[in-house]
C-alpha cells in the first residue's frame, strides 16, 4: 500500500531491529522512521543480544530464523538480564510454529509472519511498544514508591530544620528523576540529579516567600518570584493557593501544605505525568511537610536558638534517658565537656556579636564531628557538651581529638581585625557498664537512682574539664570512671 508523504514527529520510541536479511533490513528500518521511530540495526542474535546490554530499546523485532542463534534461543539468553523489554518474532515460516504456541512458550509479546505485508508489522510494532509505554509507567510508578518509602525515614530523625530542608530538596530532585520518562533519542545529554536545579522555598513570619535551600541556578534567600519566568511563578502561586502538586512543560512543584497550613513549596526542574505519578509525589510532599512541621516545633523546644544545638533543659532529660538504657544494655556511655578557650577575650576585642558567631561555629563544629546519634547541647555560656552512648572511654577519646580538630580549623571574622581561631579546653569522663543482675529485680529502679549516676556523670565530667582548663586551654584531661551506686536492698535480687 502506497503511503503517503507527511510530515513525521519523532516518537521518542527506540526499536531494535534483528535479521540477517540485508535487504529487509533496510527496507523495515525506512519503513519504521517513516513512522517517527529510532531504529538500531543488528544482523545476528549475538549482535542484538550485546547491543541490549549496552542501550535501551521499547520493542526488539527479532527474526526467528537467523544463522548461528535462532530468534528463540535469543530470547531464552535476553531474559536472563532483560525481563522487561516487548519481544515481536518475525518469521517467513509461520506454520512451523504456530503463533500461540510461541506466544505461550516464550516470553514474546507478538508473532509476525513477513507474508503479511508491512501494515501487519506496524501493527504489531504499535501494539508492542503501547504494551512497552505501560510497563515502563508500571516500572516508574514502583520504583517512585520505593524511593518515597525509602526516603521518608530520613526526614523524620531530630536533625537542624536547614538540614531537612536540604535533604527533602534532595529527595524531591531524585524521585522526579525516577518517576520522568526516559528522554528521547534525540536529547544526547540529560541532565543528572547532581546538576538538576531545584529550590525548596518557605514562608516567613511576613508571608513572603523565600529560598531556604536551593540546587544548580539557584541560591538561597532569593525570592523564586524573582528567578523565575512569569508562567512558573504563576504555577507557584497556583500551587500555594490551592495546595495542589502542579506540572508544567518543564517542572514540578509540590506545595508543602497540611490542611489549612501552607509552610512552602517544592520546585524541580524535570517532567512528570500521570495520576499515578502525582499520587507518589502527594504521598511524597505529605511526608515532607510533617516532617517540617514537626521539626519546626522540635526545635523551638529543643533547640537552642543561637547555636542550633540542643539546649540545656532537653540535654538534661536526654542524659536521664540515656543512663537508664545504658544500665538496661549493661554497656557504657562517655560525656565530653568543652569550654571555648578565650571567649571573654573575643568578647571584649571584637564585641558580643563576633562572640556569637563563634558559638553558632562551635556549634557547627561540633554537629560535624559526632555521629548521628549523639547529642550536642549548649551546657551554658561557651560551655558544650557532647555525649556519646555506647561509647568507652577509648573511643571517647578519639572523638574528643577529632572535635578538637574540628574547632582548631574553625575562625570567626570580625567587621575589623584579624580572623580569630577557635580552641577548647575538653574534660571527658565514662560512666562503665555495671554487673547487676537486671533480669531478675524484684521491682521498678527508682528514678531517683537514675538521676543521681546522671548527676555524678555531669559532675565528674566537670572535674575533668577543671583540670583541662587549669593546663592554659587547649587540653583534654580523662577524668575517673564513674561506677554504678549499689542498688538498695528492695531493689536487689
């Protein structure tokens, strides 16, 4: 049948085209661009085989007869590595092998006979690569859900509100990338997650809209209304007001919203579609936002607000808490106590908001140096103190030298003067593991109990910074072990 001359849109498909037949070949791979497809050409089973471990391809129409491995015996070794890609055989000899025998026996989504002429093979070319075009949507839709659920646990441990922003902009960026559809033949380079621009920009106490973290092109604290083109910042603005995910021709913006509540919006530069595809994105910024939220409240009862460790008040519960697990667990734990050598100097050569400045770096310092489930807290004045569970002295000690480390590489900049180094004095202490029976007590240990180990941590670790203070600043002094009070005989086995 004669086709007619049209103007052909690419259809961003890619077809693999096996057959030892030169000619057919050539023939079949203009007859497929004629439709808008790309076509990558292979003149044996060994050849296809290596070219689909190396790129991708929606639909292999596969000749079934060929020299050396046979159209089947290719599809018994390309799903060995490829369980997804639709298989359309392609034969002359069609009653050798009757279609629905093949269809059942091997893993193919089509049977042509050449005979049938070329409307029948793109037929089936069309029929394979809808079937394609479904799955790889089924695909994206379980991977988006996978990294949603992988993700949300990050965004719910304590950490400072900058970092979870940072990482929830992270996130955004990755599951956008998942969930878009493969690019076109035509786009050589595609942009990674690496270099995806993106911003995460919340409402202040004026209602104004700022970037708190940002990736590629943008930058924190500017304002998206002045970064963005007009038909984006109109999707923004839609996306606030209604709180619903919007998807434009070139981003997405998930609003961070609960109920009545709006904290912020979500923008990444990417292409997605699809219901199913929102749903993950919804179920995405609803995890986000609550995790905001709840960290929002966190730190204004925990946190301090100047340095952005915790505060005093939460360290002290912490403490409480950790010393019962630690007698629970039969296992020791370490506190480290640190004053800011010099303070009162910086204080008065360079004033109280350079002073400041040095705490908020301290505290950074400090952050950096620990583990995650260790606790910084701002003890009072330029005093920090970090403690350590499930942590000998030994190995206090090492992260002791490394918070040192940490600090001595840190400076503060006054408007006027010379950069000015920071340096503490350390005193650490180990409350030891004990060798209580703790299965068979007769009753609930008292709080009491609990709170006066914590106070002899606190003080012992006091002690030790006394000494490391006394040395001229700059040194870590061990100080004694703190042991477990016997217990009382009510409490005894």
């Amino acid at each position: 049948m004669a086709r007619k001359h049209r103007t052909v849109e690419p259809t961003g498909r890619r077809v693999l085209l096996a057959d030892d037949d030169p000619d057919y070949l050539e023939a079949t791979r203009l007859l497929l661009e004629s439709e808008g497809h790309t076509v990558i050409c292979a003149d044996s089973g060994p050849r296809a085989l290596r070219i689909l471990r190396e790129e991708t391809a929606d639909l292999l129409l596969l000749d079934y007869f060929m020299p050396g491995m046979t159209g089947e015996e290719v599809v018994t070794r390309l799903r060995e590595f490829d369980p997804y890609i639709q298989v359309v055989l392609q034969t002359g000899y069609s009653d050798e092998q009757p279609p629905r025998e093949m269809l059942r026996k091997l893993d193919i989504q089509g049977y042509y006979d050449k005979s049938e002429g070329p409307e029948k093979l793109l037929l089936w070319t069309d029929a394979g690569l809808k079937a394609a075009r479904v799955l790889q949507r089924v695909q994206r839709s379980r991977e988006g859900l996978r990294y949603v659920l992988e993700s949300s646990p990050t965004f719910h441990k304590v950490q400072p509100v900058g970092d979870l922003l940072a990482g929830i902009l992270r996130h955004a960026v990755g599951l956008v990338r998942t969930l878009s559809p493969p690019p076109r033949p035509s786009e050589s380079t595609t942009p990674d997650s690496e270099s995806t621009s993106g911003f995460l920009a919340m409402l202040n106490d004026d209602a104004e809209l700022r970037i708190r973290s940002a990736r590629g092109r943008f930058e924190a604290g500017q304002s998206p209304e002045e970064v963005l083109d007009p038909p984006l910042v109109a999707a923004l603005l839609e996306s606030l007001r209604s709180g619903e995910i919007q998807l434009t021709d070139s981003a997405t913006l998930l609003p961070l919203r609960i109920g009545e509540l709006t904290l912020g919006v979500v923008f990444v530069e990417g292409v997605v579609a699809g219901d199913q595809v929102v749903e993950l994105l919804r179920l995405f910024a609803s995890q986000a936002t609550v995790a905001v939220q709840s960290m929002q409240l966190y730190e204004v009862a925990a946190l301090d607000p100047l340095t952005g460790v915790h505060a005093r008040r939460f360290f002290e519960q912490w403490l409480r808490r950790e010393v019962r697990t630690a007698f629970r667990a039969q296992k020791p734990l370490s506190m480290l106590l640190l004053d800011i050598d010099g303070m009162r100097a910086i204080n008065d050569s360079a004033g109280h908001l350079v002073g400041d400045q040095a705490l908020v770096t301290a505290g950074q310092a400090l952050r950096g140096a620990v583990r995650d489930n260790d606790v910084v807290a701002r003890y009072g004045g330029d005093e920090f103190v970090v403690l350590l569970p499930e942590t000998p002295a030994p190995r206090a000690e090492k992260v002791a030298w490394r918070v040192v480390a940490a600090l001595n590489s840190q400076v503060v900049n006054p408007a006027e003067g010379e950069d000015l180094s920071l340096h503490c004095s350390l005193g650490l202490t180990e409350l030891g593991s004990h060798a209580f029976d703790t299965k068979n007590l007769r009753r609930t240990i008292p709080a009491t109990y609990f709170q006066q180990v914590a106070q002899s941590v606190v003080k012992q670790a006091s002690v030790a910074l006394e000494h490391a203070k006394s040395q001229g600043g700059g040194h870590l002094h061990l100080g004694d072990t703190v042991s477990w009070p016997e217990l009382a005989p009510d409490d005894e086995v």
